[in-house]
C-alpha cells in the first residue's frame, strides 16, 4: 500500500494541526511559569470530557489496533471482551476507587503505596514501574506502531521508529498532561472515525444493495462461528479466551490492575478538577470502550470474507483500509498516527512524572514544600527524564522487539506475572486496614514466582486462569503475613474520612445504562 499525494497531505495537515494545537493549550498564561502541579497534573483542572477521551487515547495504540482486528479475524467477535468488560471496569473504578485516591490527594500510584505502607515499597515500585514502562510498554508501542506505518505509508522502518518517538515527545513536551489531555479528543475522535469508516465500507461491501445492516446480517450468517462471545473448551482459542473466566476470572484481576491501579492511565482522572468531573470521564470512557469493538473488531471479522486467505491475522486491519479512496486513506491513517502519538506520549508523561515526583523530588524534599525555583526544577527534571526515556526506548526497541509477534506475546506474558501481585497490594490498601508492607511485598514477590512456577509446570492452563489462581494465592498469602507481622504505628496515613462512595443519579444512571448495554450484548450473542 502505497499512500497518494492527497493522502500525504491530509497526513501533514493532521501532524501540523496537532502539534499546534497541544503548543496552543500549554502556553502559560498571564506570566504564570509551571509548577510540577502544572506539569503533571494538568493544574488539576481537567473537565470531564478531556478525562474520558485521554483515557481512551492513552489505551488505544496501533498495536491494540491491529492486534485486535487481527484477533477479530482468527477468533471473532469474543475477543471484544477485553473493551466490553473493560467498561464495567471503568465504573468500578470511578465509584470506589477515585473517591479515596481524590480525597487523599494522590498524584502517583507508588505515593499511595508509601502513604498506605511505607516508604520501601514506593520505591520498590517506582523502579518496577520505570522499568517496565520504558523497556516493555514504551518500546512495544513505537516499535510495533512503526510496523504498522511501514506496512501502510511504505516509509523505511527505522525513520518511522524515530519519527513517532521523537513527535510524541515534542508534542507533549512544553505542556506535559495539559498537552496530551486536551489534544486527546481531536485524536479520539479521529480515530473512532477512522475506524467507523472501514466497518461501514466493508460491511457495505460485503451487504451490497442491502447496505451496513444488511451487511451484518449477512456476515454473521456466513461466518456464525466468529460471533460466540464465550468459547467453549474445544474452541481451538479457549487457551486465549477460557469460557466464563472472561466474565467472572482472571481478566478482572487485569483489568482492575490496568484501568484502577496504572499510573499511564489513572493519572487522567487524578488530574481532574473534582471528584464528580473524575467520574463524568469514567462514565464517558466506558461509553467508548463499548463502542470500540465496532470501530476496531468487526472490520476484522468482515475480512474473513473479504479477504479468507490472508498469511497472518494481523494484516487484516491493513488489507481493510486498501478499501479506502485517496484522501479518505489519509484521515484513516492520520488517525492511527493519533493511535500511536496519542499512547507514546502519555507513557513518556507517566514516565517523567513517576521519575520526577516520585524519585527525584523525594530524595532532594523531605518536607514536600517546594519554592517557586524548585518547582520549576521538577518541571525540567520531568522534561529531561521525558527525553532520556524516549531516546532509550528508540535505541532499545529493535534489539528488545526484533520479532514483533512474539514479542507481543512476551509482553503480555511479562505483564501477567506481576498483574495479580499488583492488584492484592491496591485492593487491600484501599479496603482493608489491617494489610501491612509485609503483605503487601509478600504478594509482589509471590505473584512473580507462583506465576513462573504454573507457566513451566502447568502450561496447559489458561493465561487468564492462571492470572486468577495466582491472585487468589497471593491475597491468601498477604493477608496471612499481614496478620502475623504488624506495620509500623505510622505506617497508614490513607484516610478515609469525608471519603463517601455515593455517586450522582447522573452516574448511576448512565451506570445502569452500560451494565443494560452490556447484558444485551452478551444474551445476544452468547
């Protein structure tokens, strides 16, 4: 695919508009100079619509793009449980999880481990989190997202890599959060309808005269296989989607880990201006989550039919948007630019605001009082660390991802051993007081090593399974040296008074609303 003069330019419009836009929302205002608030936080200030769009860009990548519509065509409709159960997520969160980050004004998730437990696991977990995001997700994201630009535009590889890493950090890097949450909706929206765009021109492909619905109609009769929300164990992908573990096991201890517990995407809503504008951008999230599937799944599924013989599954979001006429393909592909910008920076942002705030300012500040001249310090510290992570990621992606499919499993893999550790240590911070840092390290270590232990002794159980069995052993474990080693008398400083978990009959409602939605999706095609 080769992409045409128009498209270029629709493509350079795009890149232009974008990057002018995030310098226009950073400029400071009235002589004002940033303070590490500013910067990392977005001045606190993020209305709800800026929330619930941020939190979709920074999830949605060209990696989860064409993942999942290649995963759409090699196993159907069922892996759309990962966006449709991800919304109930998001609900749980906003109603029990943000009232208590919000009142005890966290802005990192390791300086809720050290307010909940102690100083040792902050750091502990900081390092972990640094780690991670710069060598797996950082690196995954630009690597894979110069795959699919090279596969789409035929630009050489390595420029590509470079290109993405070095825009993304530009764009973000005068206005830190503020740039990346304020710009998100432009990159949302052009992304839900670039993807809109493919499913109605293959779905009206493959309907003719009858149209998108008659093209539904006739892709779920042709190809019924591919419309099972919930495989059953002789699927040949029940080891990837195991049954009713999607709905009741091991994807909720993923999803609670990433949606409640991920610096990269809690610190949107821990940048809002209040706690109801924080949940609005919940509830808005996880209206998109439901919509994704749509935008990102069926124009894969609609390739079983438009193109059965493709090599591998993952070239089926690319052979769609061959469909595309001039001009159209560059909104299309400008929007999985915004896919891959959108993530990149936010990673960079979490990266630079864990480094900033929770390594450097904790070992120069005790008192956490900063002057003015310190706090602009931060910012500059936050906008080096931003850089060096970048220029690390580009450097390390091609030794790292040489093979991008089995490093994507990798990933996940990598990811699954820690997951279940992560989400003991946040769920019995935030509700049990009782849990001490012995638990808590206990479980860290334990979900690591019970994990290694089941994938090279028991490979045959599920990923997902595996995630739940490990979680629960953990939570058993923690709670058991929770009991028999106390925390320090000063240990918890989290607390819970003015904390309510009420929510507004504007939440609830809309709350119902996807809970309702979600029940009929999944009657529907059980």
């Amino acid at each position: 695919m080769r992409l045409s003069t128009i498209d270029l330019i629709v493509v350079v419009i795009y890149a232009i508009g974008i990057f002018g836009l995030a310098q226009w929302v950073s400029r400071d205002k009235g002589g004002h100079q940033k303070d590490s608030s500013d910067y990392f936080l977005a001045s606190k200030s993020l209305p709800w619509w800026a929330i619930g769009a941020s939190l979709i860009a920074a999830n949605i990548s060209a990696e989860q793009i064409v993942g999942m519509a290649g995963s759409g065509y090699a196993i159907g409709l069922a892996i759309a449980s990962y966006e449709w159960m991800a919304a109930l997520t998001l609900l749980i969160v906003g109603k029990f999880f943000l009232p208590i980050f919000l009142r005890n004004e966290i802005y990192t998730m390791p300086q809720f481990l050290e307010q909940r437990y102690g100083p040792s696991i902050r750091t502990l977990m900081a390092v972990f989190w640094l780690a991670l995001y710069v060598f797996v997700n950082l690196t995954s994201i630009i690597w894979l997202g110069s795959i699919a630009v090279t596969q789409v535009a035929g630009v050489d590889q390595t420029v590509a890599l470079i290109g993405l890493g070095l825009f993304a950090l530009l764009y973000q890097l005068r206005g830190g959060l503020k740039a990346v949450a304020l710009t998100d909706i432009v990159q949302v929206t052009l992304l839900v309808f670039g993807g809109l765009t493919i499913s109605y021109l293959t779905l009206s492909q493959i309907g003719g005269d009858a149209g998108v619905l008659g093209g539904f109609a006739e892709l779920s009769r042709r190809a019924p296989e591919k419309f099972d929300m919930i495989l059953s164990a002789d699927n040949p992908f029940y080891k990837d989607l195991p049954g009713l573990s999607v709905l009741i096991g091991g994807m909720w201890i993923a999803n609670l880990s990433y949606w409640g517990f991920n610096q990269y995407i809690i610190q949107r809503a821990l940048a809002a201006k209040s706690l109801p504008e924080a949940q609005k951008g919940i509830v808005f999230a996880a209206y998109l989550k439901l919509l994704m599937p749509l935008v990102i799944v069926v124009p894969g599924i609609a390739a079983v039919l438009l193109a059965p013989d493709l090599a591998k599954p993952d070239e089926a979001y690319p052979t769609m948007m061959r469909l595309l006429p001039s001009g159209l393909l560059g909104l299309v592909f400008a929007a999985l630019i915004a896919a891959i910008i959108a993530s990149t920076a936010s990673k960079i942002n979490s990266i630079a605001t864990i480094f900033t705030l929770d390594l450097y300012a904790k070992r120069t500040s005790e008192s956490g009082q900063m002057d003015a001249g310190q706090e602009r310090k931060l910012v500059r510290i936050g906008r080096i660390a931003a850089t060096i992570a970048i220029l690390i990621a580009i450097v390390a992606a091609r030794p790292l991802l040489g093979g991008a499919d089995q490093a994507f499993q990798f990933i996940q893999e990598f990811s699954g051993f820690f997951t279940p550790g992560i989400t003991v240590i946040f769920l019995l911070g935030l509700f049990w007081k009782r849990a001490t840092e012995a638990g808590a390290i206990g479980a860290a270590i334990a979900s690591v090593v019970l994990s290694y232990l089941f994938r090279e002794f028991a490979p045959g159980i599920p990923f997902m399974d595996r995630m739940g069995i490990v979680f629960l052993l953990s939570l058993g474990l923690a709670i058991l040296l929770s009991l028999a080693v106390k925390g320090r008398g000063d240990a918890n400083r989290i607390t819970m008074q003015g904390v309510s978990f009420g929510t507004s009959t504007g939440f609830n409602v809309a709350g119902l609303g996807v809970i309702l939605i979600l029940i009929a999706l999944y009657a529907t095609w059980w």
